[in-house]
C-alpha cells in the first residue's frame, strides 16, 4: 500500500490529489495528532517522529511513504531516504512554478518557521527567484484552526495583508493544512492572485513511482496518534464513502 504522513490532517489535501490520480490504489493515512503542530518543534524531534511513523507505516506493508507534511519534508526527508529502501515522496517548495508565472515579479509564500529554515526550500528559493521578490509569513495559528474546524479568517486578514502590501500576485501555500483554506484565501485575496497548491504535483510524481511497485486494491485506512473525529470529519467530506471502520487511534 502507499503510506501517507503528517502532523495531522493536512496531508488528507495531498491524499485527495493522490486519490484523484490513482483511485485503485490502497491507502494507509496517519496523522500524528499527539503531537501536532510540528511548526515550531525541534529540528531533531521532528526528525524522530519522522522515523517513527515511517517504520510503523512499513510495518503495516507501506511499500512507499509520502511524507504529506512540509515541515516534516524540510527537517527529515533526506534522513529517512538514507535510512529506509522504500521510496520516499515529500513535498517540493512550488516556488519555481510561483517566480515562472510572477507578473509583478513578487511572489508570496505561506508556510510554517520551519519549512523556511529548510535546505531544501532555501536551495530552491536561490535557484530559481534570483530576480523575484519571495515575501516569507509564517502561519501561525492556522494548522491548530484546520485541525479544530474553526474560522481562521482573522489569522487570514492579518497573513494576507502582508501580501498585499508587497503586490504579490502569486501565493504559495506552503503547508498541507492550508489548501483546506483556499477559500477563506480567496475571499481575502487580491483580486487576480494566483494560489499555488503542490499537492497535485506530490502526487504525479507519486503516481511515477507507485505504478512499477505498488498493486491495486482500493482500501483507505486512517490511523491517528490522537483522537480520530479531525481526520474522520475532513476525510469524510472529501471522500463521504469512507466506512467509520476505516479510522483508528494508535500509539506510537
């Protein structure tokens, strides 16, 4: 099966993409509530959180892992990589696409503080926006709003706010939870603003590999370090087929 990983239920925006493009496949989602968010912790305990999840997931039969977290992406994908022989997916910084498509020649990005301390984020930033502007504002507050249901639009304002002050034209969400608030995004957003979900890129590149290694089947679990009702309710309203013996806590 394809495991999925994440702080929590962001990575069920990169499971959809993932279903969209391969529906036959069998799915294994675990979100580490207990210890979400991971935006602020330590580099090394997010790394062995990282570890962690990843064996558990190849003890259940993952035979590749997609690390559905950007700040888990930055802090350890490199780490599991050398570790583990299965393949192993993260999420890319879609700056490049952002700076490709820049009419303003300023591009903003959302994410955590630190998917910003990230060699691989830094490494593209340099790479590619050289002549672009890369307004940088760390979403406080907006993973645990996602993970509750509740409104993050006061959050939004004072966030968007920055954007538009820079006239940026593209936005970038770094962070898996946050196209579950493209909406509230586009309410608040300057009119023409382009928003940039890399999820649908994670998951053709998945796709790649999955097809030599993974069979079909069809089955969806979710399992949880923590209460189960955050993954339940979002996964639901994606997919509403989903049996409620699909979901369980786990502890590891």
């Amino acid at each position: 099966m394809i495991g999925i990983y994440d702080s929590g239920v962001g990575g069920l925006s990169v499971w959809k993409e993932l279903k969209a493009q391969m529906p036959e496949k069998d799915y294994l989602y675990l979100a580490d509530n207990a210890h979400c968010p991971y935006g602020d912790k330590p580099i090394d305990y997010i790394i062995e959180r990282a570890d962690k999840v990843s064996a558990y997931l190849m003890s259940q039969g993952a035979k590749m892992v997609v690390v559905a977290c950007n700040t888990a992406t930055a802090a350890a994908i490199n780490y599991l990589r050398e570790k583990y022989p299965i393949p192993f997916v993260g999420m890319e910084p879609a700056v490049k696409p952002a700076a490709n498509i820049s009419r303003t020649g300023v591009v903003g990005v959302l994410a955590t503080a630190n998917t910003f301390k990230g060699r691989l984020y830094r490494d593209t930033v340099m790479k590619y926006c050289s002549n672009i502007k890369v307004i940088e504002v760390i979403g406080k507050g907006l993973v645990e709003a996602v993970e509750s249901g509740n409104s993050a639009k006061e959050l939004l304002e004072k966030y968007i706010s920055e954007f538009k002050a820079a006239n940026a034209d593209v936005l970038v969400l770094g962070c898996t939870h946050f196209p579950f608030l493209t909406e509230q995004i586009v309410k608040l957003a300057p009119k023409g603003m382009t928003i940039i979900n890399p999820a649908p890129a994670v998951a053709k590149q998945s796709k790649l590999i999955a097809s030599k290694i993974i069979f079909n089947g069809g089955k969806n679990m979710f399992y949880s370090t923590a209460d189960t009702e955050p993954i339940e309710r979002i996964a639901k309203a994606i997919c509403p087929t989903l049996g409620t013996d699909s979901f369980e806590t786990i502890n590891i």
